[in-house]
C-alpha cells in the first residue's frame, strides 16, 4: 500500500454493481461493530461484577472508558481519515477494535478490561466517521441515498440485536463472549475493504495539499477535561484529595481548551458556529435528551436483572420493542417534522419519553413484563420515534453546507459526553453505593430515585425546544442531510466529505 493515497477520483460506485454492494456490507459490518460494542455490554455488567468480585464504579468505567475514547477522538478520526485516506484509517480501525475486543475478552482483572475498554474506544473512533464518509465519497449521487438508507436501516437492526445476542451469550458461554462476538465481522471487513472499497481522501487534501503536507490542523475535543469530570463523577462517593483534584483539572481543561479555540488562528473546533441559536439549542437538546436516555438504558438492563429477577438474555430480549418502533417509524417522522418545523416534534417527542421513564417506576420485585414494563418501553419508544429524526435534522439545517460535517461532528461529541456523564453521575445522585447492585432493595430504591431525575432530563430538553426552536418547518441549508433511526449513534459525516459533496 503506497504512503500517500492516490488524488485520482474512481468511477462512483453504483449499488447494482458488485463493487457497491461490498462497499456498502463493508461499512454496514464496521458501524455494526462499533454499534454492539456499545450495546452488548449493559446486559453483562451485573456477570462482570460477580467475576471480579468488582463494585459499582469499576462497572461504570466498563461503560464510560468506551464512550470517552469514542467521544473524545472521533473528529479526529474523520480528520485521520481525509488526511490519510478514508478506506486505509477505516481498515485501521477495524483491526485495531478487533484486537481491543479480544484483550475485552481474556481480561484477567478489571484494571485490563477497562483499558481494553478504552483501547476498544479509539478503534471505534477511527473506523466510525469513515463507515459514512467512504459510502458519501465514493457511490453515485443517484445511489447515494440508498446506499446511506440501506446503512442506516441494517446497522440499526444489528444495534436492536445486541441485547439480545449478548444477553444469550451471557447466559450461555459467558460475558467474554460479548467482546469476542464482535471479532468475526471486523475481520471480515479486511479483505473486503481492500478489495472492493475505493480510495478517497478530503477534497482540500485533494485539490491543495501537496504530498507530506498538510494544511488543517486535526479536530479534537477536551479529551482531557471529559475523562477527568468522568473520574470526579464516578469516584466522588469514595472523597479525597485525588476526586477534588480531578474536579478541579476538568475545570481547568475545560477552561483552557476553549481558550486556545477563541485565540487560534486555525481553531480545531470554531467558536463562531455557535452564533447559531438554533445550532445551540440543538446541541443544548442532545445534551439533555442522551444524558436521560444513556443513563435510563444503563439502569434499566440492570434493574430488569437483579430487581425483576431476568437473564441477561431475558433483559436484552425485553428491550427489544423500543428498538423496534425506531426502526419502523423514525423515517415517517422525519417527513412529518419536515411539515411541522423542529418545535413541535422536539417538544413533544422528549415529553413522552420522559413519560415513559416515569412508568417505569412501576418496576419492582413482582413487576409483570405485559402490565408494567412493556407499556413503559413502548410510551418510551414512541417518543423516541417523535424525537430522534428530526433532531437530526434540525442540526443539520441549523449551518452553512461547510460547516455540516464539523456540527455534526460536534453534536455526535456532545451526545456522547451526556451519556458517559450520565453513567458517571447518576448514581451519585440517587445514592447509589458501591455493592447496591448486589442487593435487589438497595438497588430498587435508587433505580426509584434515578428515573424522575432521568424523565427531569427529557422534560428539560422539551423545554429548550419550545423556547428556542422556530415554530416553520426548517429550511435546510444543503441537500444531502439524512435522518438517522439510531438513537445512540448521531449522525457521523466527516467535514471535509461533507465540502467535497457541497463542492
């Protein structure tokens, strides 16, 4: 494989064609993989516990040192991959994750599991901005739609099903399973990608970047003021000079790291995109509505097991409805939220969400799958439904065509930052101690206090939709925005392919 990849543009793929079908399975089977390591793990934390003999926090750093590593590298991935090459970073990627779910699998403690965890997390950042990049730079404008639909639609099915495989696997040959099953189809994406996936790099690369130089500096985001808010907030129950310190490093990260993007000449992330109000209010949303959700999924999957008394399997399987009206009718509501503006749909979506958080309060020991939870998952699914497309959408009319891929960029950063600080922080709040979930009434009792705090979060982000949203149907600023059915996976476009398509 040459250093530099070639400027010369293939022919676009079409999907009739052998080589778009490749292209288009092969970065189905790379955001698949990134999408089941997210999703597989919930149902497994309460077997990791027992294993390691391990209590609260180290099941939470399982969750978070995915998520931060994800969250805080994956502008840079997608800048890796216009710098680099799209298909060479992507491929990079596969294998890197591949090898960070195998160390997942043969952890001897949990101090290895979680840097695996966190391995795992950079391969994911590496290969996930690309996964849409590639299908955006390299099939036919005609196909393109499809193609980006027929990604959304499959990789959604194998999120749905990550519960539910894990779940089974958990039960039966046990929780190190969950992070070999995800081996298989990144190896696969290997060949396939080499030999059927076309070259592509950004289109400033391309057109003005001479070979060995490069003249954007690589998007980022505080890496370092996330991950230590995320100790601050899962560590804060134990006290010490060690969380006081950490608290106050992410002040100052968080400081400093907007200080250098209001003073730089070639900022990673521009300031000025904030002008936007409703580029702000979006993100403002996203903050509030995947904190909720992250932190209802993550209790959620273990309440079902060490409260109502499920399998892991039984708890993967349980879910499954709310994933299910997702991928049936998240594109009917982004057409409906075309005709009504963002206001309405991002203020009534949240509100029933939230509602169904609040039935879940009716979960408890004797709770009936078919009278209490079942009612509260489908209330839950169908404001989700409402929600999710057209806050896509929303963020992607809010800026100019150039600035597309860095907002959402930006927005997928954010999403991910609300859930880890979920994980993180919510059971601090509700009292949740080190051993809760080895007792079914000490665990009862927070999953009791945490939902309202979880609904408060969704009604939060209605209400910032209905002060600050426009009431007119958005006008977008450029064609080529898709609405996305998942809810735990936000729109991924690399900037540079987001140019090259206004271009």
């Amino acid at each position: 494989m040459p250093l530099t990849p070639s400027y010369d543009s293939p022919p676009p793929l079409r999907l009739a064609d052998a080589h778009g079908r490749a292209t288009l399975l092969v970065t189905v089977l790379g955001s698949s993989v990134v999408m089941l390591g997210s999703t597989v793990t919930n149902v497994a934390l309460p077997r990791i516990g027992d294993d390691f003999d391990a209590d609260l926090a180290v099941l939470q750093w399982t969750v978070n040192a995915y998520m931060l590593t994800l969250a805080g590298l994956i502008l840079l991935g997608g800048a890796l991959g216009d710098r680099f090459g799209r298909r060479r970073v992507f491929v990079v990627g596969v294998l890197w994750f591949a090898a960070a779910s195998f160390l997942c699998g043969i952890a001897p403690d949990t101090h290895t599991l979680i840097a695996a965890r966190a391995l795992q997390g950079v391969g994911g950042a590496l290969l996930t901005p690309g996964s849409l990049a590639i299908i955006e730079a390299s099939f036919h404008p005609d196909d393109r739609p499809r193609a980006i639909g027929l990604w959304s639609g499959f990789g959604g099915v194998g999120a749905a099903l990550g519960p539910f495989v894990g779940g089974w696997l958990v039960d039966g040959p046990g929780w190190r399973w969950t992070f070999f099953l995800t081996i298989p189809p990144a190896l696969l994406c290997v060949p396939l990608a080499l030999r059927h996936v076309p070259e592509s790099v950004g289109a400033s690369r391309r057109k003005t970047a001479p070979p060995g130089e490069t003249r954007h500096r690589m998007p980022g985001f505080d890496v370092t003021g996330a991950a230590l808010a995320t100790y601050t907030l899962t560590e804060a129950r134990t006290g010490g000079p060690a969380v006081l310190g950490a608290a106050t490093g992410s002040v100052l990260a968080g400081w400093a790291f907007l200080v250098v993007e209001r003073r730089g000449s070639d900022p990673m992330v521009p300031l000025s995109i904030l002008s936007s109000r409703q580029f702000t209010a979006v993100n403002v949303i996203t903050l509030c509505v995947y904190a909720g959700t992250a932190g209802f999924f993550f209790l959620t999957a273990l309440e079902l097991q060490i409260v109502v008394g499920y399998s892991a399997l039984a708890a993967g399987a349980a879910m499954l409805p709310n994933t299910a009206l997702m991928l049936l009718f998240s594109s009917r509501s982004a057409l409906l939220a075309k005709r009504l503006g963002p206001r309405v749909p991002l203020t009534l979506g949240p509100l029933v969400c939230g509602a169904g958080m609040l039935l879940m309060l009716r979960v408890g020991p004797d709770a009936s799958y078919s009278q209490d939870i079942l009612p509260a998952l489908l209330v839950m699914g169908c404001g989700m439904v409402v929600m999710v497309a057209p806050l896509t959408m929303t963020l992607l009319s809010s800026v100019d065509a150039e600035h597309a891929g860095l907002a959402s960029g930006i927005n997928n950063a954010a999403a991910r930052a609300a859930g880890l600080m979920a994980v993180a922080g919510l059971p601090l709040l509700v009292g949740m101690g080190p051993d809760a979930y080895r007792s079914t009434a000490a665990f009862d009792m927070s999953f009791s206090r945490a939902m309202p705090l979880c609904a408060g979060l969704l009604f939060a982000g209605a209400l910032v939709a209905f002060a600050l949203l426009p009431q007119n149907a958005a006008t977008a600023h450029h064609a080529h925005g898709r609405a996305h059915g998942w809810l735990m996976e936000p729109p991924l476009v690399s900037p540079r392919a987001r140019r090259r398509t206004a271009d």
